[in-house]
C-alpha cells in the first residue's frame, strides 16, 4: 500500500480508456482524477463511464491540475515532447507512450529536462513487468546461456492488413504512426532490457502494403506514409547479432515473442509464458513463472494489460514513497537511446545501407 495517496491525470482517450484507468483504479491509495481528449465531449463520456471526476478537452488542464501527482500521457507521438516538457515544468511526475518522440532529438530534450527536474519520469514499457520477461533476462544476464550468439524478436499481426481500417494519424508518419513506432519501439527496448547491450549497427527495410485509406471524416482517400512492415538487423558489437521481423499485415494467429541463444542454450518467451532449451536436448522445457493474476473487470486479457497491471502497482507504490527511481523501468534516457535506434532504422531504409549507432 502506498504511504501517500497518489492523483493520477490522463491525457488521451484510447489505451488509457480500455488499459491505463482500470488498471490506476485498481492500484491501492491511487485515484484517477482527471482526463483529457482533444475532443472534450469523449473525454467526458469516458469520465462519466469510469469515474473519473474531471474532464477537460485542453491537456494543459490537466497538466496544471494542482491536484495532479502523476501526468500520463497516452497521445500519438508527434504530442509527446510538448506534453512531457510542459509536465516536467509543471513539477509532475510524468509517465509517456511509446515510442517517446517523433526522433531522437526529441527525445533527448525530454530525457535533459528530466534530469534538471529530478522528478520520475518514465516510458509505458510494460512489457518489462512481465514475470516471463523479466525472468529472461535474469537468465540471460546471469549467464544461463553461456556466451550470446543471437537474438530474435517477431510480431504478426493483420489489424492493418485490411484497407476498411480507416484513415488516421496511424497512418501518418509525420504524427508517429507506424509499426517501427508502435511495435518496433517495444522489440528496441525488449533487446536493450534483456541483453544488457546497445545495439551498435543497424540495417533495416521498412515496408507500406496498403498505401491509402479512407479519411474517416472526409471520406475522401489519402495516402499512408507510415509502415506497416519492418524487417531489420542490428549488431552488438562482436558476434552478437539481432534480427527484428514485424508485421501488421499477417494473416493467421497473432503472435509476439523474443528468443535469445547462446553457447549453452535458448530462451524463448511468449507473452506470460518462457521456455528453455539445452544445446543438444532438441527440445523445449517450460520454465516456472508465477501464475497470473486475475484482471480488473473490463480490462483486455492481453500482455499488455498484464504488464501494465504490475507497472501501475509499481509505480504508484513508487511515488508513494517519495521514491524517483523505479527499478527496472524505461526511462526517459532509455527513451532516448530507443529513438536512436529506431532512426538509424529509418536512416538504413532511406539510403539502403548498414548505419552506425552511436551511444556515448
């Protein structure tokens, strides 16, 4: 239980309707106390269907909400940097969606004015309060597997594969849509967590399959500027090697997973589940994990809402203790060193060539 009770603002309507708020309502001593859209009649119903005592259509409402502890901000990415930077400001503790900006200057703005603020200021990389994940990379960095060889992290999907998905600022890059974003920022950030390594080179193709859709509003077709494939190799330096495969145009059983292997052996994790494999034992062995705890009502049954449960929990118990460090979590530096991955991504597409990385 935490030691103060925590007031949590919201900005942003979709993820934080369906994951964010019941998962903060279910933390002890935490409150949602207010929510933002851009569109104020949604935030309002939102608010009225989960208790939320405040709704405004002006995010710096929220921001300056002096009832305000802790400023989640679930926008596109293109709001990020002004929203976090405005937060911080505000002496908010500040929790940010992935991936952090629209590049890595962004980004590194954001991590140096949270590191002049002092305050805890985090990126929503649940996936690492995932027991499977975070066992992984016990595993891993323990040295279970003996020297690294390669990494694998793929994601399958066909929630874009159909052009009846309308227009939106999905669709266009300039705002942060796309698979790099969305799921690559996460495969970036899931290879840095559980190797304990930066990535150092990078060769990537980026791909668009369905290039136009309807404007939902208009009506009218316009074009997709944002991915909706990414293949992609990364080094580590010496013969540690990564490939990234994503998709969102994949028929079939969705799927998500990372698999890691060695001298000695392989781990392979799907959501909630891990796995370990021998070298010459040919076969997989399950590894023993928690069982997973039941879900507030109404949230998805998904890792996502999983690990989201457990970050919250983490989070507020954080910040209920006057703590500004949160173990384990992605920080905005992590932030920042994510997005330069992922530009040296786009930068590898655009001139059809390995880029270096640079982390200094």
């Amino acid at each position: 239980m935490t030691a103060k009770r925590i007031r949590v603002g919201i900005i942003g309507t979709g993820f934080a309707r369906s994951t964010q708020v019941p998962a903060f309502q279910a933390c002890a001593g935490v409150e949602v106390v207010s929510i933002a859209s851009s569109r104020a009649e949604r935030a309002e119903a939102v608010a009225r269907g989960l208790g939320i005592p405040h709704s405004v259509g002006d995010w710096r409402e929220v921001v300056d909400n002096p009832q305000v502890d802790l400023v989640s901000i679930v926008t596109p990415p293109h709001l990020h940097h002004a929203m976090a930077l405005a937060a911080l400001q505000a002496g908010k503790a500040v929790l940010c969606e992935k991936p952090t900006a629209l590049d890595a200057a962004e980004a590194e703005i954001m991590w140096l004015a949270a590191e002049q603020r002092g305050t805890l200021a985090l990126l929503d990389h649940e996936l690492r309060f995932l027991p499977s994940r975070q066992r992984m990379r016990e595993l891993v960095q323990g040295g279970e597997l003996g020297t690294l060889y390669h990494a694998r992290v793929y994601y399958r999907s066909d929630h874009r594969a159909g052009p009846e998905q309308p227009w939106d600022w999905w669709s266009d890059m300039a705002r942060g849509g796309g698979l790099l974003g969305a799921i690559g920022s996460h495969a970036v950030d899931a290879l840095r967590f559980v190797l304990g390594r930066e990535p150092v080179e990078v060769m990537g193709m980026m791909s668009t399959h369905v290039t136009t859709r309807l404007d939902g509003h208009t009506h009218e077709s316009r074009l997709v500027t944002s991915d909706d494939e990414i293949q992609a190799l990364m080094g580590f330096g010496g013969e540690l090697t990564a490939a990234v495969s994503l998709s969102a145009v994949e028929p079939g059983a969705p799927l998500h997973g990372m698999e890691v292997y060695g001298a000695k052996g392989g781990l392979r994790v799907v959501g909630e589940q891990l796995w370990h494999s021998a070298v010459g034992s040919r076969r997989w062995e399950p590894v023993a994990l928690p069982a997973p705890e039941a879900l507030p009502q109404g949230m998805p049954d998904n890792e996502w809402a999983r690990g989201f449960l457990r970050y919250a929990r983490a989070l507020t118990e954080t910040l209920g203790q006057g703590a500004r460090v949160l173990p384990g979590a992605a920080t905005f530096e992590d932030g920042w060193r994510n997005m330069r991955v992922l530009d040296a991504v786009r930068r590898s597409h655009s001139e059809r060539r390995w880029v270096s990385v640079s982390n200094r």
